[in-house]
C-alpha cells in the first residue's frame, strides 16, 4: 500500500489535455447544463473552513452556475448532525466529506452508489467502502512560525518531547476528528509508548481543530504545532508566517471520506462537484491553491516537499478499535475534560 501511495505521490503531472477535453473527461456537458439548471449544492465538511471555501471558489470559476454552500464542523459533531437530520427526514446536504472513514460507514445507508470517471487512477487501499473517496487527504507534520525561530525545527517528532520546547507547542485534541486520532494513533504505535507523557509534560495548548491551532501559529502564540500540511501551507501561499518540515519518522496520513449523499436535493451539481474535485485538475488545483497531497496517480506534489516523505495510514480494523480506549487515555494524560 505505502509503495503505492509513493508512486502516486512522486508522480509528475502532465497536461497532455486542452481544458475543454478535460472538462470532458471528468464533466461532460450534459452534466454541466444539469447542474447549472440545479445551480447549487450544499457540502457538510469536516474539512477547515478556509480551504473549503478556497476549493469552492475554485469549484464556481470553472463552473460559474454552479453555486457552493458549505456547512463545516469537527468530524464527530458533523456525524452526529447528519445522523439526526436523517432521523427527522432533514437531510439537506448533497455531498459530505468527514475526516474519520470508520464515521462513514456508519452512514453508509444515506450514501449513493458513486465513482469518479477516473477511479482506476485512484489509490483507494485504505478506503472500507466503494462509493466514499480521498477528495482530500489529512497529512500531519510540523509547522512552525519563521518569525519566532532562528532556524527551522529538526525534521522529527521529537521536538515535541524536547523540554526546550516547554510551553511553546500547539497540537489537537485526540478525539476531535478522524485526522486527529490518526496523530494520536501514530504517536503512540510509531514513535512508542511514552511519547504522550513526554508531550504532555511540556504543557502544550490543546485545540479542537486545526483552523484555529494554524491561526495561533500565525499569531505567535504558539511557535510550532502539530498540524495538517494544506491548512499550514493555505496559510504560508497567501503570505502568513508559517511554514513546514517534514519529521523524518513519517506522516500520520488520514484519507478523506467523501460521496454523495442518496437523496441529495441537487444530485447533478453533487456528482459534477465530486468529479471535479477527483480529476487530475481538481486535485492540482487543491495542491496549488492549498499545498495538499493527493492520492491520485499523476497529481502535482506541493513545492518543497520531500521526495522521500512517509505516509503513514492506520490499518483500518486497528483504527476503529483502539479509538475510544486510548482516546480516553490521552485525554487522562493530557489533563483534558469534556
């Protein structure tokens, strides 16, 4: 699975096609003229609400008639809303994209049978289901406020249980999202058993997510957190000072779930944006708008990134349950209350 991941990754993106026959490919005209008829969707995301809006902008430039509505929460609090408004026969959303895959299976019945024309170009190993899909994908390394620090911090996790480091740290909550607990989940598994207590031994501030965490980078009020490469590289592309290393003992990596929800209101405009955001064109424009990665073979890489980068994706039996046994035992450890 990993050596795949790597081949997608290390691909070099090629335009050998005009826009209009791209567009083709992935959108064709009759799709178009019956989303623009719609004219609009409504997204729940568990995404950061800054890069959803910057992809949605992106989405409405190549699709003027097609109008993007997003509603973002944490991927827990936006499972158990979607849950509820189906309960009520509520349900308005067209399309949804969690953090926590194990969270999409659990609203598999509300899901349409779905796939991008391009599927076979997809690295979908870690993915339970075949009509949910790594629109986006979490990666976690570290970022850090140039403006604060003399020099870069080293490429590994350790500087996160390195003691000159006491009170300067940000990182998320374990139980905040499916990306989060893949964090928590790498730590303990990957860089070993005590690495929670060492962490929280320097008291670093706790956050929910990971918008308002890159903010306190940004600010200063942290000088490094523990935090999703696209939110920090959003950032550092419109010009903030924030930037990112890549630890050299891998990435803790969260494949998106996206779909289509069954009785989307506007299933045009929720099928033309899902094709749009999964071809070559959709994913570049997230990786040059964002500076996210993509599991899509011959996508873009952001600038700057290492050819030798880990990814490291949690098996998905171990994922669903170590989740609230040890979720519980980082919020003992890191003096956190609900």
């Amino acid at each position: 699975m990993i050596r795949a991941i790597r081949a997608a990754l290390a691909a070099v993106s090629i335009f050998a096609l005009s826009q209009p026959a791209a567009a083709q490919d992935c959108c064709p005209k009759e799709l178009v003229d019956a989303a623009t008829k719609e004219g609009k969707l409504l997204l729940y995301s568990a995404v950061v609400l800054d890069n959803e809006q910057v992809m949605a902008k992106a989405f409405s430039e190549r699709f003027p008639g097609v109008k993007v509505d997003i509603v973002r929460a944490p991927g827990g609090r936006l499972f158990t809303r979607i849950e509820t408004e189906a309960a009520a026969g509520k349900l308005t959303a067209d399309v949804v994209d969690l953090t926590d895959r194990m969270l999409a299976i659990r609203i598999k019945h509300l899901l349409a049978d779905y796939a991008p024309p391009n599927a076979a170009k997809w690295d979908r190993t870690s993915m339970p289901l075949p009509n949910i899909w790594p629109r986006t994908l979490f990666v976690y390394a570290i970022a850090y406020n140039p403006a604060l620090m003399a020099k870069p911090p080293a490429p590994t996790w350790k500087e996160f249980e390195d003691p000159k480091n006491k009170g300067k740290l940000g990182t998320i909550l374990a139980g905040s999202g499916g990306s989060a607990w893949t964090l928590a989940m790498f730590q303990r598994k990957v860089l070993g058993e005590g690495t929670w207590k060492s962490m929280a031994d320097l008291g670093p501030r706790l956050f929910e997510s990971n918008g308002p965490m890159s903010s306190a980078v940004v600010r200063g009020e942290v000088h490094m957190a523990t935090l999703l490469t696209a939110t920090a590289l959003s950032l550092k592309i419109q010009g903030a000072p924030i930037d990112v290393v890549y630890p050299k003992e891998g990435l803790p990596t969260a494949p998106g779930a996206a779909g289509v929800f069954k009785d989307a209101p506007n299933p045009n405009a929720a099928r033309l944006f899902m094709n749009w955001s999964l071809s070559e064109e959709g994913q570049n424009a997230m990786v040059e708008r964002l500076g996210g990665l993509s599991l899509l073979a011959g996508a873009k890489k952001p600038a700057g990134t290492p050819d030798d980068i880990k990814l490291w994706i949690p098996d998905n039996t171990e994922f669903d349950d170590l989740r609230d046994p040890w979720v519980k035992e980082w919020d003992a450890i890191f003096g956190y209350r609900k």
